[in-house]
C-alpha cells in the first residue's frame, strides 16, 4: 500500500507489502520518520491507504465506515511510548475503565483485572497511581490494559522508548509472554539490543520502503 | 453501570465549570423566556383577534339636519344591502345613555355635553368585516350622512403594535439563542478538553461514539433544561406580577393569561432547549473530538 499525507510532498509509505500471520512476533525498525508509526496507523484505522489495502483479522478494513472503528478496535490492543494512562486513576482503575467504557460490568472488571496486573507482575500495585509507578511499571499497566480485553492482535509503537536498557527488556519480556498466549505482536522500535536478543522476524522501512525482511534477523 | 457512569459525568462536567454553566443556563433561561411570551402572545392576539373582530361595527354618522325622508332612505337601503347583516338605528337619547356609560368615570365630561349635541347613527354589522370600504365608497356621498367609522381601523391599528411587540420578542430570543449556542460550543469545547485524555484512551479502546459522546451532549441537554426551568418560572413570575398585579386593569381589554396557556407553552421551551443545545454539543464534538 501506498499512504501521502496532505501537503506532504513524498509518500509516507510507499508501494509496502507485508503479510503477517496469526501469532506471529514482528519487529518494525528504521530510522525516525520512517514511516513506522504510520503503519499502526493503518492497522488501528486510524488513517487509509491512498492505493493499497488493509487487511485485519482477515477483514478488509481499507473502506470500513468510521463508525464501525470502535468495534473493531476492541480485537487490538495497543500501547505507545508515553504509557497514556489516567494520571488519577490507579492502576486497577485504569486497566478497568478500559473495560467499561466498551459495556463490561463492574463484576468482571473485578474478576480479570486483578488477573492480568499479576500477569503483567504488578501485583500488589494496583491500587498506586501512575505518579506512584516507575517507568516500567506505568507501561506495565499500560500493556494490562491492551491486553485485558484478550485481542488477537497488539501493537506496540516504540513501548521502550522511555524506559532504561534493564527496564526495556523485561518490558520485552512481558511483550513475549503474552505473544506466547496466542496474540499477534506488532512492535515498532528504535532499540538495537532489544532486537538482536529476541531473534524475531524483522522488517526495516527506511524512506516508507521496505529495506529488509527477515525471519530471526538483528538490528542493523 | 453505564447510565450511573454517564450520569455522574454529567454532573461532574457541569460543576468542573459551573462559571460557564451559570452563563450559559442563564442566556439559555432570558432566550426561552423570550420564545415563551412570543408564543403566549401568538395565542393571546389570536383569542383577542376572534374576539374583537367579531364584534365590530360599522357606525354610520347622520349631520344635524338630517331629514325624515333621508334617514328612512338610508335605513331602507341599508335593510336590503347584502353586505350588511345587522343594522341597529341609534338615536339622539340612545346615544346619550351610550355616551354616559362609557364615561360614567367622568362627570365633568358628561355635564358638558348635551344629549342633543350627540349625532344619531346606524350601527351596522357586516357579514364580513373586512369589506368595509365597500360600505364606505357606497354610502360616504349618500345625503344626511356625516362620517363613517370603522372600528377595524383602530384594532388593525392595536393589533400592529402587538404584532410587533412579539415580533421584538422572537427576534431577541432568537439572537439571545445565538448567543446562548456560542456559550454551549464553547463549554462543551472546554469540556472536551478537559477529558481529552479519556476521549483518547475511550477511542483507543474502541468505547462506542455513541458512549463517548453521550456525557457532553446530555450536559448540554442538562443545562437547557435548567434554562427552560428558569423560563418557566420567569413566565410565572410575569404572569403574576404583570398580568394579575399593576396590568390588571387592562383585564378586560386584554384576553386573560391562564395557567394552562403557560403549561401549554412549557413543553415548547423545554423541547427547543433540550433539542437545540443536544445538536449544538453533537456537532461541535463531530468537529472537535472527530468521533
Ligand atoms: N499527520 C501527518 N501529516 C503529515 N505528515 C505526516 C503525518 N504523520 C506523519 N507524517 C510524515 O510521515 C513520515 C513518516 O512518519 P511516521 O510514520 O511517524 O515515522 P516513524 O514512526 O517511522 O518515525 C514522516 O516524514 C512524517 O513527517
Ligand atoms: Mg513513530
């Protein structure tokens, strides 16, 4: 697919190809502005190819009605370098209003946050705030709250970008986990370390093409 | 759960700002207060309109030397004319009494006039009062007649000035209504802003437009409501103050005000509030929160 933004005078992403199969681990790596962050884009419905298509969870999403966007977000999670939590919710609350707002009841908001904060190794910090979390730790509530909803597929855009090199890969770790579970894994990152240790499939974008593609390949 | 959830954030939304709310109930309440008196006038003129119109007359004036002869012609004539439904011959005395009733109020002015002072007159009905000047143009050359008075006249007159006195009050509801939408974008704006990192999570999370967009549209709704509360009660205020109070000596001149017209009139207000500040609030989220 093809993808020009308005008043941009070269393709953000140009002519790419990518397929991706049902639990799979792919690292995206490039250089900054690279086209990376705009590819989620694409998977969340967030922004439409020009020329192209866009198939998620085997469905056609390229033309969806923008309407039908919040249903179909709730089979992706998906987590960002800057956490974006609630800064006066707590933990459980944040992975909790997550639930509701998509119509779960309290009573199962109580029976599975508890359940994925221990999974994501918070237990016991449920109920700090965000300002009461280090940095790890808030992108550990952060991917709870992607993952709650048990999607098939969660997308990661740069989730170590803030975080220290220890930090980043038990971050990465958790990433692993719960691609073992089943779900789908789409991270995009900077991070040469993280990259060369997992031995993952790699696609690097450089200039909005495709550069390499990779089974267990490394940074660089 | 959900409805709670929506509730309280109304609640919450409209205090975290209650400056702006207050402002925005208040040109919300003046507006439709407006809207409310343009509509119980539209109905009261309406009432008078009937009322009056059914009841003129056409007063045919005689001079003073009028003869026997002309007076019989002029009543013969008028008997047989199709125009005319009712024709009520009044004389010199009658028109005394007529005159002393209707300023039995001032002595002075009665002593000072002489019942043969008075002209004798035809007080005519007409089958359709708006054919006056067909009367006119037929019988203003006719011999022993003096003058020729509508009273239409007057009321097209009366009823002018009421037209446009509720004419000023709609246009003022209608720029006050401006005024009061320009408050709710900019409040549901503000809002908007204040919660934008819930709207981000709540898109990100995949919550439904409908669910997003529902707090902010109902504190909208909310407000207008209060305001048309406020109406109401100014509505209330006036008809008791004004009307029963220092105006009711126009009692009779004016068709009286009930409770049931301002009952009546309620729903109106309420439902203009409430509809035009929820599609003021849906359409500046389209734009804001693009949802
Ligand atoms: N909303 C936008 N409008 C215009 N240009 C954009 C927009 N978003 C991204 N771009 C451009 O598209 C290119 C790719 O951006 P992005 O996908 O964010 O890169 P990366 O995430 O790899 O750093 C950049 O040149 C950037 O300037
Ligand atoms: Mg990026």
């Amino acid at each position: 697919m093809t993808k020009t933004y308005p008043k941009a005078s070269r393709p953000s992403l140009d002519n790419v190809s990518v397929s991706i199969e049902k639990g799979e681990f792919v690292f995206f790596i490039g250089p900054s502005g690279s086209g990376k962050s705009t590819i989620i884009k694409m998977l969340l419905h967030e922004v439409a190819p020009n020329k192209g298509r866009v198939v998620v969870n085997g469905k056609d999403v390229t033309s969806m009605r923008s309407w039908k966007r919040p249903h179909f977000r709730r089979s992706i999670g998906c987590v960002f370098q800057d956490f974006r939590l609630l800064p006066n919710r707590t933990a459980y609350e944040n992975v909790a209003f997550a639930l509701e707002v998509i119509g779960k009841t309290k009573a199962v908001a109580r029976r599975v946050v508890p359940e994925v904060l221990e999974l994501v190794g918070l237990g016991g910090k449920e109920h700090r705030y965000p300002h009461e979390l280090s940095g790890g730790e808030q992108q550990r509530v952060a991917v709870a709250r992607a993952f709650v909803n048990r999607p098939l597929i969660l997308l990661a855009d740069e989730p170590t970008g803030n975080l220290d090199p220890d930090t980043s890969i038990e971050i990465m770790r958790l990433l692993d986990r719960i691609n073992r579970t089943g779900t789908t894994v789409v991270m995009v990152t900077h991070d040469s370390n993280i990259v060369n240790q997992m031995r993952r499939r790699v696609v690097e974008i450089e200039s909005g093409r495709i550069v390499r593609d990779q089974a267990r390949g490394v940074y660089g | 759960m959900r409805v709670k959830y929506v509730l309280s954030e109304v609640l919450v939304g409209l205090w975290r700002n209650v400056t702006m709310s207050i402002a925005m109930i208040i040109t919300m309440a003046v507006s439709l207060t407006m809207l409310g008196a343009s509509g119980l006038m539209y109905r009261q003129v309406d009432d008078m309109k009937d009322l009056y119109y059914k009841n003129i007359e056409v007063s045919i004036f005689l001079n003073q030397e009028v003869s026997e002869q002309e007076r019989t012609e002029l009543q013969t004539k008028l008997d047989g004319d199709p125009l005319v439904k009712d024709v009520l011959y009044v004389n010199k005395d009658e028109a005394y009494k007529r005159f002393k009733e209707m300023y039995q109020d001032a002595p002075d002015l009665v002593n000072a006039v002489k019942p043969d002072q008075l002209p004798e007159s035809f007080r005519l009905k007409l089958n359709n009062p708006e054919q006056y000047k067909d009367i006119y143009d037929q019988y203003k050359d006719t011999a022993g007649v003096d003058e020729i008075v509508d009273q239409s006249r007057l009321l097209d007159k009366i009823f002018n000035i009421l037209t446009s006195i509720q004419n000023i009050a709609l246009a003022a509801a209608i720029v006050m209504a401006i005024a009061a939408l320009l408050l709710v974008a900019n409040t549901i704006q503000v809002a908007a802003y204040s919660k934008r990192r819930e709207v981000a999570v709540m898109k990100l999370v995949g919550a439904s437009n409908w669910f997003i967009q529902a707090p902010f549209v109902l504190e909208a709704v909310v407000a207008g409501l209060i305001g048309s509360l406020l109406g109401l009660v100014a509505l209330v205020a006036a008809k008791y103050l004004l009307f029963d109070g220092s105006l009711s000596a126009l009692q009779g001149l004016l068709s009286p005000i009930s409770w049931g017209d301002i009952l009546f009139i309620f729903p109106l207000m309420a439902g203009v509030g409430g509809l035009v500040s929820a599609a003021t609030a849906w359409i500046t989220l389209r734009f804001y929160l693009r949802v």
